[in-house]
C-alpha cells in the first residue's frame, strides 16, 4: 500500500520551488527564509507539516562536478562534498527547529539523492527519479517512497539484491515504436502531471494527523465568536515622558538609513559608498569615484550583521561560514558584486 504524505500537486508545485526559490509555492505554503539557502528550501504549512526540499543540478559546472564525483566514487565520495556538507546543515537545522517527526525529505534527481542520504531521521523521504550510481548502495530507508519514470535513465540503478517495493511508485513513460520517447523528459518533475492531483505519497498516517489536526483548527475558528470589549476606563491626563535617545545595538540596521554600521564600517575600509539600493529586490548600491559599480544583497534575506543583531554572534558565525561556502567561486575577485556582497554584507 502506498504511504500518503503530500498530494501529488503540492509535491510537484514544492519541488519545482527548490529550483526556483518561490516564497510561496502551493497554497497555505511559505518559505522559512532563516533557513532555506539556494540548494536547499525550507517550507512550512499551518498544519505543522514542514518539508525539505533539496534542489537537483541546475547548470553550474560544481554542480554536474558533484554528479560525476557520485558517479565514479558513489555515496562515501559524494559525502565529501560542499553540496552534501551544507545541504547536511540545512537538514540538521531544520529537525532541530521543528522536531524531526513533522518533517518531510523531498528531492529530485540529485536532491532525491541528498533526500536519501540526509532524511532517515525524518518523518518521510519523497524522491522523485534519485540519482542513482552503479557504485552506490541505491537502498531506501524504511521511510522512503521512491518515485521514478521507467524511461528515465538517472534513477535506473537499483541494488540488485533489493526487491521491488510496495511503497515504489513506478509512473510509466511516453514512447513510440522505438520504445521511450524522451528520456530527458521523463527526467523532469513535469511527470507528475500525469497523476491525479489528488493523489497522494509518503507517510499515510502523518497525512491524515496533520490535515485532521488542521481541519479541526479551521472549524474552531470559524466557530469561535469574538467577545465583546470591555468598557473602557476615562483617560488620565499624563505628561509625556522625557525622551530617552536610543543606542543602535551593534550590526542593526541605522534608524532611515536602512544600512548597519557594520556595513558602513566595511564599505569605508574598501575606499567605496553605499546606500540603499534603488535596483528593485536588491538591499545596497556601492559606488566608487562617483559611478555604481555592484548592487549587492537580496532583500528577504538576512545578512550577518542582521543575524549578529537578531540572533546573536553564534548563530551569525554559522550562516556567514555556510554563506563563504556556498560562494567560495564568486566571492574572490575585486570589484564584482560577490565580492563586494562578501566584504560588506559578510
């Protein structure tokens, strides 16, 4: 019997927001911005339920580096990797905060690997057509639903001594008279469009908990009706209080100035000006000798002195070291935005 743990809409809308980063893929779904990072997103609903969704190779040449470093070496490897160590964090971090038991592992192509290798802790692993090696072990764990077109070409490998299993779904694939179509097609996540929108994979029970839980939550408050406000008592003529002048805590945001002293203290040791930046979706403009030269930092998202005031210094060191991580190709050479995004936002 096959587990139920998202609809097959929602999976398809959730895994193709691990390529695209939207904030709000499916209904009632939105992103944990403080945790989501560009290879792995974070999304929670009103139920409890929250999934990770670890994103497949997207162009970089990294990227297909770390497809063909699991090919030839499978997963011992694979795990030496920058993608699988932050994509490990991600996971951690994301248990930590929600508790294990509400979340779901979800991935496609070599998200569903990393899907695999991170999620056994979690609740439910959802693949869609993994990765899969002749060197690696290609065995999913107890809470694991695999599942895969019959024409695709990443996901063939399977361990030989493994029997097929129920919780498998196996969604056959477009052909002709000389047998699969496209296997480049049946590769995409597109292929759950031949499914029902309502059907539904992964963990039966979690499903039917976390939906019966919320179902009952939406019917109490439409049920609840609002008390009436109390009298409210005659105003007391006060003088005002003297005004206090407010010390800015270190690495916040400077009142109408939109930009931490941190920044501006960076910005100054590299001989640039910055201000808030008037590019749609970005934070800063940095200039030099008068001329715009970068426009740095994507608004939504925290940066280290935004951390460093918010979240204090332990956790700002973490998402900087995660950050220098995931930038280490584009954050070296002076005078590009990565670098300039380094030094001053980092």
């Amino acid at each position: 019997m096959k587990g139920k743990g998202l609809t097959a809409s929602n999976l398809r809308s959730l895994l193709e927001a691990s390529y695209s980063g939207a904030e709000f893929p499916a209904e009632n779904w939105s992103m944990d911005k403080d945790l989501s990072i560009e290879t792995a997103r974070v999304y929670k609903h009103p139920s409890g339920q929250v999934v990770v969704a670890h994103r497949g190779t997207e162009g970089s040449a990294t990227d297909w580096g770390n497809n063909a470093w699991y090919g030839t070496t499978g997963e011992i490897g694979y795990k030496q990797t920058d993608r699988f160590k932050i994509s490990k964090e991600v996971q951690k971090n994301t248990e930590s905060k929600y508790g294990a038991r509400f979340v779901t592992t979800i991935g496609h192509s070599q998200g569903g690997l990393l899907a695999e290798l991170l999620g056994k802790n979690s609740r439910e692993i959802i693949t869609l057509n993994k990765a899969t090696s002749p060197w690696g072990d290609n065995s999913p764990s107890n809470n694991q639903y695999d599942i895969r077109s019959d024409c695709d070409k990443v996901s063939m490998f399977r361990n030989p001594f493994k029997k097929p299993r129920e919780k498998d779904t196996v969604i056959k694939g477009k052909r002709n008279a000389f047998g699969c179509k496209n296997s480049v097609a049946e590769h995409s996540y597109d292929i759950l469009n031949r499914r029902d929108d309502h059907e539904v994979f992964g963990d039966r029970a979690f499903y039917q908990e976390v939906t019966a839980a919320y179902q009952q939550q939406l019917n109490a408050d439409k049920q609840a009706t609002m008390p009436p406000p109390p009298p409210q008592p005659t105003p007391v003529q006060t003088p005002p209080p003297a005004p206090v002048e407010e010390v800015p805590v270190e690495g916040a945001p400077v009142e109408g100035k939109g930009i931490s002293k941190y920044s501006r203290d960076k910005a100054k040791t590299l001989g640039v000006n910055i201000k808030p930046s008037t590019k749609k979706g970005k934070k800063i403009d940095v200039s030099k000798d008068g001329k715009l030269v970068a426009s740095i930092g994507a608004k939504g998202y925290k940066d280290y002195p935004t951390y460093l005031a918010e979240n204090g210094k332990k956790e700002a060191e973490k998402r900087r070291k995660l950050y220098k991580m995931r930038h280490e190709k584009d954050r070296h050479t002076p005078g590009t935005p990565g670098f300039y995004a380094d030094k001053i936002l980092w």
